[in-house]
C-alpha cells in the first residue's frame, strides 16, 4: 500500500491490473491502447509497472462516484503512456550515450539523456499537483516542460547547438544557453522552420501557434496568481481534477515532442533501437523507446487539441 494514498481512494497493490489506478477509465480506450500494445508484441502490464507504479509520489485515481464523464480519468491514463514513452527514451538515450552508438552525435545522445531525465522528475511532480488539488505550481511545471520539449527538438535539428548544451558545466552555462538559444521563441522558430521543411506549417502566425503562445501565457500567468486571488480552489465533487489544462498541455506537447522528433530526425527510431539492442545490461524500458513511438503517434486522436480552442480538455470517449 502506498504511504500517501489519494483523496478518496486507495492504492491497488504492486500486482494489480493497471486499469485498477483508474476507476472510470474508458473502457474503448483502454481496448484501444491495449490492442496497440499487443499489436506491437508488447506487455502493456508489466512495463506499466516498471514505468508508472514505480513513480515517485505515485497515485492512483480516486474513486467519482458521481461523475458521469471518463473525461478526466482518460486523460491521466494517456498522460501516463507519455510518461512510459519518456522513460523508455531515457533508457535509450543513455544507453546510446554510454556507447557511443550511430545514428546521433554523442552531445545529441548526452542532450537526449539528460532532457529525458529532467522530464522524467517533471511529469512525475506534475501527476502528482494534478491529483492533489494544487494547479499552481502544476501550471508552472507544465511551462518548464514544455520549454524542454523545444530544447530536446533543438538538439535533434542543430548538431552543433546540441554540442555547446552538452558542453554546459554550471548552473550559469546552462542559464546563459537557455537566454541565447530557447528563450523568447529562438527554439521555437528553428523547430518551425524544420517543420516547415518537411511539410508541416507552425510558423507564428498559424492558429497553432496562437493556441500554444495563449497556453504559454496562461500557465505563464500561474506565477503571479495567488496574488489575484485570496481564495483557495476547490475542486468539485463530481471531477478528479481540480483543472486539467496544465495536464493536458504537458500531455499534447509529449506526444508532439514523439511525433515531431521522428519527422526531424528520420534515423532516430533506428537509432534508439540500435542502442537498446546494443545495451550492455539491456533495459526493458530501454526497449520500449522505438516501437512506443509509433503507438504513441497514433494515440494523439485520443487527445482534442483544436488549435482555436484557448481551454483544452481530453475527448470524452
């Protein structure tokens, strides 16, 4: 049992089935990513465990008695694939550092490495705000992930970009590579104009990028908040959570970080299975990193993201 077990519910044991941590989960998308697992040759269960029940803070859902939608339920549930699907890229990440294997640069290795493992602590704290009725500090980790969503994209398109992140020694290394080369849309605008190359506009003035910049500042705007407000949020009786937006943000842009990254670097699916395959102590989560990327792109239906839409909320299925 877990120490610290969620409002309202509480903690299946280590053994149990995944879909016991999310009462009111929607059974079609369950079956669906399920059926996408097993299509892959994967065990769903199993690497469930190793990636999600042994997170820090883990916590199951709480029990709704009253809710009628899966909405919230769902959302955490992709939410989660995204959270297995990083893992395995640190795994695999770190092995191809650690040998040297082909297909990136070593400094996009050691970027990849260390990227994945800061999202990694990210979304951990991030799940565990969301589940615990504090959307404040969970919109400001939101933000934070997706700025390293830019700089892990970044490293796959500017060899020589990744080199000097690499190169950062101290705190005010890497404070000064963030002010240079992310801050204020630079990073932004290389990813764009990579897109853009391979078809895919997200230039400033697309309604995607008004979506995101309006997202950005509202999780933005996070920082100063408790002084508009004297009051503290309640979350109601018939939701899992208090406010879903910085879950659902941070969700999108893990999926986009997956989708993208393959149309930026075609080798890098190759890539990372020749660094699993080639492990030295081989990792099952390692393992996971190449065949979860396309179940992780043909999950994003699952997501409604509609650029236009400045409130984003999982698809009811």
């Amino acid at each position: 049992m877990s120490q610290h077990p969620p409002i309202g519910g509480i903690v299946p044991l280590d053994g149990a089935a995944p879909e016991l941590s999310y009462p009111g989960l929607s059974p079609q998308l369950l079956a669906r990513i399920t059926q996408l697992w097993s299509a892959a040759g994967l065990d769903f269960d199993s690497h469930w465990r190793l990636a999600i029940r042994s997170l820090q803070g883990f916590r199951a859902l709480p029990r709704v008695e009253t809710s009628a939608s899966s909405t919230d339920v769902d959302l955490v549930f992709l939410f989660d694939q995204s959270v297995i699907w990083v893992r395995a890229l640190h795994g695999a990440a770190n092995a191809g550092r650690q040998q040297g294997t082909p297909g990136l640069s070593p400094a996009q290795w050691h970027g990849l490495a260390a990227i994945s493992a800061r999202l990694t602590e990210q979304l951990a704290a991030l799940r565990l705000l969301a589940l615990t009725d504090l959307p404040m500090p969970a919109m400001q980790i939101a933000r934070a992930i997706s700025e390293d969503v830019d700089i892990a994209l970044v490293i796959l398109i500017r060899r020589k970009l990744a080199a000097r992140f690499a190169a950062c020694r101290t705190a005010e290394e890497a404070s000064d590579f963030w002010r240079r080369h992310i801050a204020g849309g630079r990073a932004f605008r290389s990813i764009s104009e990579r897109l853009y190359a391979v078809g895919i506009d997200h230039s400033a003035d697309t309604d995607y990028a008004k979506w995101r910049k309006s997202v950005l500042t509202t999780l933005g705007a996070a920082v100063h908040s408790n002084a508009l407000s004297t009051g503290v949020p309640a979350r109601p009786q018939d939701h899992v959570l208090l406010n879903g937006d910085s879950l659902h943000f941070a969700t999108f842009r893990m999926h986009e970080l997956c989708a993208f990254a393959q149309l930026v670097e075609p080798a890098l699916t190759r890539a990372l299975k020749a660094a699993a395959r080639d492990e030295t102590q081989p990792s099952p989560l390692a393992a996971l990193a190449a065949p979860l990327c396309d179940i992780l792109v043909n999950q994003i239906q699952s997501l409604s993201a509609p650029p236009t839409a400045p409130r984003q909320t999982a698809k009811r299925h």
